[in-house]
C-alpha cells in the first residue's frame, strides 16, 4: 500500500485503491483485519470474481508478499490491528532496499515506487 501509485492496474481499480489508501490513511485507528487473502482492496480487481483471484500468478504473488510481511512483523493472518500502528510497523521492520525487495520482488515498477525509492541502499 505505501508504493501503491496506480500503475499497471486498470482506471476503476487504481480509482478504487486510491480512495482506499486515502481513507486507511486518514483514518490511524481504523481496525484492519490483516489477511494474505482476496479482501476489501481487492473488490474492483478485474481478477476478483466472487472473492476469489483468478489470476492464479497475481493471486500467488500478493500471497506471498502479505505473507513475507505478517511473518517478519510476528503477526498471524486474521489479527486485527489498528492501521496507523501497522503502517508505521511495516516503515520500521522494511527500513531499506534489501527488506523491501524482500516483500516486492523483482517489481517491475520498483523504479517509480515511491517507497522503494525511500529506501536507503
């Protein structure tokens, strides 16, 4: 969510996700329930069909990077949690370029992803 810019996604998802990231952030002590499943940022995903991904290499990808991230940070999927709180978490354990490629990968956006590039080396 902290790199999330819009590219690569289709207008009503990048609309969508925006409004999302706007909301969660405005809003610190909104309770979260933490999953590395298809969820509420997921509902405008041209892929979301009846809850369920259907790009089975996207599905896998966002599992693994949620999953890369409940693990280091000692969460269990389905914990609630307060969203300022693991916001500033995931700044804090993902300090720097090699943590986040850790979570992102190879991203092929990573050269415009405003939190990658905050990252020090």
């Amino acid at each position: 969510m902290q790199g999330f810019q819009g590219y690569g996604y289709s207008r009503e998802f990048a609309e969508a996700m925006a409004l999302m990231v706007e909301y969660i952030n405005g809003n610190p002590n909104l309770q979260l329930e933490l999953t590395a499943a298809c969820d509420e940022i997921c509902i405008h995903c041209p892929h979301n069909v009846d809850e369920i991904c259907k790009d089975r290499d996207a599905d896998e990808n966002i599992k693994r990077m949620d999953e890369t991230v409940l693990k280091k940070l000692g969460i269990m999927e389905g914990s609630r949690v307060e969203a300022g709180s693991i916001l500033d978490d995931v700044n804090e354990t993902f300090r720097t370029l090699e943590d986040a490629q850790k979570v992102c990968g190879d991203c092929m956006w990573a050269d415009k992803c405003l939190w990658l590039m905050g990252k020090p080396i």
